[in-house]
C-alpha cells in the first residue's frame, strides 16, 4: 500500500472515506472489478508499527495520537464528572488496528428489529449471508450461521488458563449454560471468545481485506489524507476536499465519478458531514456553515456501551499478571515466536457471557467479560502488581442516547462527544444487577479456591447507591459509539440514510460504518460493522 504518495489528486468513480471495519471492507468489494477507480482516504499513517499487529501491544496502541483519534466524552453526573476516553483508530484498518479483537456478531432480534423500524432488507436472514462472506471460521460451528470461506479469520482462544475454566464452571452452578458458539443459534451462555487472531497474529480489516487488494491498479490509497469536507454539485456529491500534513497542510481534492462514502465512524461520519453543510441547520449557523441540506438526525441518536469492572486478588496461581512481566515475559515472547499459545496472543478479554440481568426476560440484556488479570486502579492498561481477575459487564441495549457536534470549522478540531451515558433510569437499573451478577460470579464455588476477595469495589460496597456511586466513579466506554447517522425511512425525522445506505435529500453520497445503526446491538459492534460493509457493498453494486 505504498502508492499512496502519487495520486493526491484526480477523478475516481469512488471515493471512501475511512480505512476501518467497513472501508478497508468496501475498498476491496468495490475494486474487485477492474473498471471501477476507487480511492480510499485514511486520515492516520500506514499500519507500520509491530504493535498494532502483535494482538497484547494494543495497550501501548489505544491512547497513542500517532495512530488513534484521542477523543473523550463530555462529563455528566452520570460518570461523576468525568470526561470518559473514546479513542478511535486512525491508521490503516481504522478501530480494528487497536480493538479487543471480539468477533461478536449480536442477536437475530436486533436486526429483526431494525427491519420492522423500516429498514427493508436488514432482517436477520437478509443479513446473515453478509456475516458469513467476511468470516473464515476455523473451528466448530453450524454452517448455517458460520462462513468458511471469507477473508478474516476467526479463531477460538487457544490459551486456556484453570481460572477461566473455574469461572465457566462457576456461572454453570449459577444457572448459566455453557455455548460453545454464541455466535450461531443462540447467544445466550457462557463460554471463550472468539477473535479475530490468526497464527499469533491480529488480522485487522486492513491486515485481511485491504492488504490483498493493494497491488491492484485500480485502487489508490492515500494515508495521512485528513477529509475537510465533501463537495457538492447542488445536491450531488462530487468530490472530498482533503488535507495532507497535519493542519496547515496543502489542501487537495479527488473527484468522484459515482458515488462518495463516508465510513469514517460513529464520530468522525457525522462531524465530516456537518462540516460540509449537511446536518441541524441551527448547530450549522453557529458555526458559520453554509446548509447544504437540513438534517436534524446528523450527529444525533449515539449510543454506545457503558462498562464496569469487578476485581478480585487471586491466590495458589500465576495470573496474566505475573506472565506478562519480567522475567516470565521472556519465555511468553518465545512462545509467541514458536507459534505456541501465549498471552502476547490473546484478546483483552478470554471468557463472555450473555444473560438476563432478572428472570421472566426474554433474551439477554447483559454481556459480561472475564480475563484471568486485573489492572491497577486509575491506570489505563497497567496491570497489578499482584495476582487478579476481572470481570466486566455492561447492558446490551441501553436506551439513553446522546450526540456529536463538530466543535468549529476546523477539520482536526475534535468534536464534542455526549453519550449521555445512563441517563435512562433502566439503564441505571440494569447496570447495577450486571454488577451484581458479575460480583456473584466472581464468588462461585469453582473460583473459592483461587479468590482471597473483592478488591474493586470491595465487600464494604453494598447499597444501591453505593454500588451506583461506583459504577458513576469506574464505568467506562466499551468502545462500541454507532447509530449517529441512523439508517430510517425519511419519514423518521431523526434518520439519515434510507435502507440502500443513502443520504436522504442528496445524491451520490452514502453512509457505510456504525452510525447507521437504527438500534445498538447487543454485542461489540465490529462485527456487524463489517456486515453493512459486506450489504453495503453489494446496494452500490446493486448485486442485491
């Protein structure tokens, strides 16, 4: 992908913008025909750096302003008046560079749902063969729900530690089935993740759909190409103004023949679209932006998970806590180097599960996660010095939604970001039982022999509103922003695109990321990130 030096300008018939879960996706399906031009724009520099494919350099990854969007939410009571982070990636292969690597695709009421909001298409069964294109499962699975033959592998954990056996075995005793593929029929249960690593390696969309596709002439990727606005011909989209070298950088422009899409994220999709005029003509006026087209739902609607942690110290075995520092660090690297199960190989998260937060539900509100590690209070990815175990829960669907705001007319001006994280009172409700969930796991009867108890919040913490106080003080985002540009009939005031994915009003613009969703899913988002990708791909090309 080095030929990004010698197309700053020119005609193309498409133009993506954003290079994550969903542009790598469409740079490929869209350049699979040699007589479609396509340019891809990633604001970030290539995916040089071993730590963004090692999958444990994450850590050092995530919060670093070389290849991540540094954002933070604005503060409420709600977070106890912190400004929660919500980097994004800014690199080849966008969020899936720097994510935990989860492949969790959610249930088939979410996009049955999405259907019947008026969604023609996006049913279930009309999604399904989307997620089976992107994925190579290897390992067990119904191949009426899996894919064998895509392009990104997904893989089961190969490093099983006793203290995540003992934690399945716990959640059994408590009346949680064991599924050995939560991806398939059903969701609910407990059992290991499966991810998005392949031979010790992370397989990012970049890594697994872009890099392939880079050698052929008909697809130009330009890195270090900041978006300033999309161009308009009346109320065509004609074109990305773009900015090389950081601000003050030369301005370029790429023309496009057919189409433009915007797949740069449920932040940055709505920020680029109001800086070229489309978007609540009031926000609009403040900034001094000329209204291309009215659109009160552009930047609105943004929803994402909102998580808290239980931690527990661990006694009688070694934890990643131990592994991952010197000098047994050491023999894990030789590992990762033999191609042997290591922890330098591993998601953030080993063990899910997915369950009601109180009986008489329907399907799973809670998704719990669990790893045999646990990190130093108010330090971001450092782990104890002692031996622990974390588990982590947040509620599927919340109902509290907040938006994006482009701050001012300058491009590399970042946003402001409201969640409005549990600003729904169910959504405090339900939090508070998934902590309570989550507490009881951790004191199972399989795990007695490995706890020495609660270290966050700890035993004192008890009431409602001690736990809540808690949940304000420790939540944090689970990474999972969408639905900012959500996808709707133009009789919803509050939708952007139509079901074919395009702007409503205007032509030769689409919308194909995260923020279209009508509805969260009740799972990280990468996975049906990559579904609309793969649909999306398939609507321009109108192959159905």
């Amino acid at each position: 992908m080095s030929r990004s030096d010698h197309h700053e300008q020119g005609s193309f018939d498409y133009i993506i913008v954003g290079s994550g879960a969903a542009g790598s996706i469409l740079a490929s399906r869209l350049s699979e025909d040699p007589a479609n031009s396509v340019c891809l724009l990633e604001a970030g520099p290539s995916d040089w750096h071993p730590f963004l494919h090692i999958p444990a350099g994450y850590i050092k990854k995530v919060f670093d302003p070389a290849f991540t969007f540094p954002f933070t939410t604005e503060p409420t009571e709600h977070t106890g008046g912190r400004r929660i982070p919500v980097p994004l990636g800014r690199t080849l292969g966008g969020s899936t560079a720097i994510n935990g690597l989860v492949y969790n695709r959610g249930q088939a009421e979410d996009f049955d749902g999405w259907a019947a909001a008026g969604n023609p298409g996006w049913s279930y069964a009309e999604v399904l063969p989307f997620f089976k294109k992107s994925e190579i499962r290897i390992g067990e699975g119904d191949d009426t729900y899996r894919g064998r033959s895509g392009q990104m592998p997904i893989t089961n954990i190969d490093w099983i530690h006793p203290i995540s056996e003992a934690f399945i075995a716990g959640a059994q005793e408590l009346g949680i089935p064991r599924n050995p593929d939560y991806n398939g029929a059903t969701q609910a249960g407990v059992g290991y993740f499966q991810r998005n690593i392949h031979r010790g390696y992370r397989m990012s969309s970049a890594r697994s759909f872009l890099r392939p596709a880079s050698s052929r002439k008909n697809l130009t990727v330009l890195t270090q190409a900041h978006a300033k606005k999309i161009l308009f011909d009346g109320a065509r989209a004609v074109g990305v103004e773009y900015m090389r070298g950081g601000p003050g950088g030369a301005t370029h422009v790429v023309r496009g023949r057919k189409e433009v899409i915007i797949s740069a994220g449920a932040i940055n999709t709505p920020k680029l679209l109001q800086l070229s005029g489309v978007g609540p003509a009031a926000l609009l006026a403040r900034l001094g932006i000329p209204v291309i087209r009215n659109m009160p739902g552009v930047g609105h609607h943004l929803k994402d998970h909102f998580s808290v942690r239980v931690v527990a110290r661990v006694q009688g075995i070694a934890t990643i806590n131990q592994l991952a520092r010197f000098p047994r660090l050491l023999g894990q690297i030789g590992r990762w180097v033999l191609k042997k199960p290591s922890v330098l190989a591993l998601s953030p998260s080993q063990v899910h599960f997915f369950w009601q937060s109180r009986s008489g539900l329907p399907r799973p509100d809670l998704q719990g996660v669990f790893a045999p590690a646990s990190y130093r209070e108010g330090y971001v990815g450092m782990l104890d010095k002692y031996p622990g175990m974390t588990c982590g829960v947040w509620q599927h669907r919340p109902q509290s939604k907040g938006f994006v705001h482009a701050h001012s007319k300058d491009p590399f001006e970042a946003p402001i970001i409201q969640p409005n994280y549990l600003d729904h009172e169910n959504d405090r409700r339900v939090l508070l039982d998934g902590v309570r969930l989550a507490r009881q796991l951790l004191k199972t009867q399989a795990l007695e022999k490995y706890s020495i108890g609660e270290s966050m919040p700890g035993d004192q913490v008890e009431g409602d509103d001690e736990l809540m106080d808690y949940i304000r003080r420790y939540g944090v985002s689970a990474y999972h922003l969408n639905g900012s540009a959500k996808m709707g009939p133009v009789s919803d005031p509050e939708s952007v695109v139509d079901a074919q994915l395009r702007v409503h009003g205007l032509e030769g613009l689409r919308i194909v990321d995260a923020s279209i969703m009508p509805d969260i899913v009740s799972a990280n988002t990468c996975a049906s990130t990559m579904m609309i990708a793969e649909k999306g791909a398939c609507l321009i090309l109108q192959k159905t």
